[in-house]
C-alpha cells in the first residue's frame, strides 16, 4: 500500500475516532466504583471496584476480572437511560446511568448481485444455520481479561463504511452497518488487535465469506469478514499483532475490504471507540 493510501487511512480514522471518554466515580455502601469510557449508543466503559461484589447488568450477570475490573456495552440503538444494579448485603440497589444518542449517517450501496440484497428461498436454511453459529459465539463469557489491553486497528486501509450508518442496498432500505469496513488490496494482511482466543474459523459463509471471530473475554467478541484466506483455526490461542487472514471480497462484497466488528454479548457497539486516543 503506497504512501499516500496511508495517510487518508489516518485521516479518516482520526476525523471519525473524536469520542470523548468520561469519567464516573461513586460509592455503593463501602465499596468504590470507577467507570471510564463511552456513555454514548455504540460505546463501553470499563469499570473497577473496590472489592468484589455482584453486579448485574441486562439482567445479566458482569464478570469481575484481576483487579476487580469489568465492561460493558451499549448498542446502536440503546436507550438513554441504563440500570446497573449492585448487590450489598443481599439487598440489590440501582445506579442509573444516562447514555447519549448517537447521530449515524446513511450509506448506499449500488451493484452488488441481487442474490445478496435479496436472497433466494432455497438459501434461508443455510442463511439461519449460519447466523446460529455467529449468535452461539456471542453468548460467551469467558474469564480472560485480554479486553483490557488496548485495541490495534486490524487493518491498513481506507475506511469506507462507518459503524451505526443506515444501509440502502441497491435502492434498499436494509439493515443498519455495525461495523467499519477498511478498504485495502486484496491480499492485504489482518492481525490480531488483542490477545484473543478463536472461536470461529470459516472460508466461506453467505453473507461474510470468509470470516473469524475472536473472544477477548468479559463477552466482548470481534468478528473479521470478507477474507480471501483464514489463517487460524477454531481455539487458536493467538497474540496480539498475530497474523489471522487477508483481506478479500467474499460474501456480500462489492470490492476488497476488511469488514471488522466488535460486540458485548448481543449489544452492537463501534469499534472505533477501541481504537485508542493519541
């Protein structure tokens, strides 16, 4: 990729990378509880106790990691208030707190095979069978803490496509981008941007083509689709910076582009904002 290539790349991700984090501190009973990130549709923060107490959060139980730190994640289209619920004494007490609305853009996309906007009937079983195995990964809540480390962008290239922007397929109205799409030669190299375990490795899925998915623990997962090759196979433990596939136009793609996303659990969230700030 030459000079020039890169220095648009930057621009991009620098103009769209303008979050600004916030900072939360609060006591419930003795315990002292920080949260630093994204109160914002498609952000996360991560928090820190000061002892080990329950937490639940979407009705849902919230892992405490080494040093008694946790994440969390709101999705595109979150509500604006969220309920963070602390156990103390057998007694569960609520901290509200306020999540921002988030302003998302409108992208369209003309020429790609009416087979992919549309898909024919016979195709709906593969499609659903597919969509299952993506879905069973998101469940995870592994005991790793690699989502604490910062984040590498996986990938040199253009950014095309921004998370959150409302699709229009071929004159469609479709589903909204939960991701961002980077633009670069066929063949171009995708890493690892954490440590991360593999929990899905295949060449070829209908919609994503070939497509990973990494675990880096606390439920968040990051999903790479498009690949002309995958690199690892299915519980690969690799190393942050770790070579994992190339960059191809497999699946619904109308050109060579890495197609990177990132989720807690089943909440969608930007994975610019795991891109840290110089």
């Amino acid at each position: 990729m030459n000079k020039l290539v890169i220095i648009i790349s930057l621009l991009i991700l620098f103009s769209n990378n303008c979050f600004a984090k916030d900072k939360l501190k609060f006591f419930i009973g003795e315990n002292k509880i920080n949260l630093e990130g994204f109160f914002i549709q498609g952000g996360y923060v991560k928090g820190k106790t000061s002892s080990k107490i329950k937490i639940k959060f979407e009705n849902r139980d919230v892992y405490l990691g080494k040093k008694n730190k946790f994440i969390l994640g709101f999705g595109r289209d979150y509500s604006e208030v969220a309920n963070l619920k602390f156990n103390i004494d057998n007694k569960w007490i609520n901290k509200t707190l306020k999540i921002k609305k988030n302003k998302y853009k409108i992208q369209k996309i003309d020429g790609l095979p009416k087979k992919f906007v549309s898909p024919p009937k016979e195709i709906y079983e593969r499609i659903i069978r597919e969509n299952k195995l993506i879905a069973k990964v998101r469940t995870l809540n592994s005991k790793i803490d690699y989502t604490f480390q910062d984040f590498l962008l996986p990938a040199n290239g253009i950014i095309t496509g921004i998370f959150g922007s409302q699709r229009i397929l071929n004159g469609k109205p479709r589903r909204p981008h939960y991701g961002i799409d980077i633009a670069a030669e066929k063949g171009s190299k995708v890493i690892s941007p954490t440590d991360a375990i593999v929990r899905l490795s295949e060449k070829d899925l209908y919609f994503t083509g070939g497509t990973i998915m990494l675990d880096h623990g606390h439920g968040i997962t990051s999903v790479y689709s498009h690949l002309s090759k995958v690199l690892v196979k299915k519980n690969d433990e690799i190393q942050k910076g770790d070579i994992i596939g190339l960059i191809g136009s497999t699946g619904r793609s109308t050109g060579p582009h890495l197609d990177w996303r990132i989720n807690w659990f089943d909440q969608r969230l930007d994975p610019m904002m795991f891109i840290k700030n110089k």
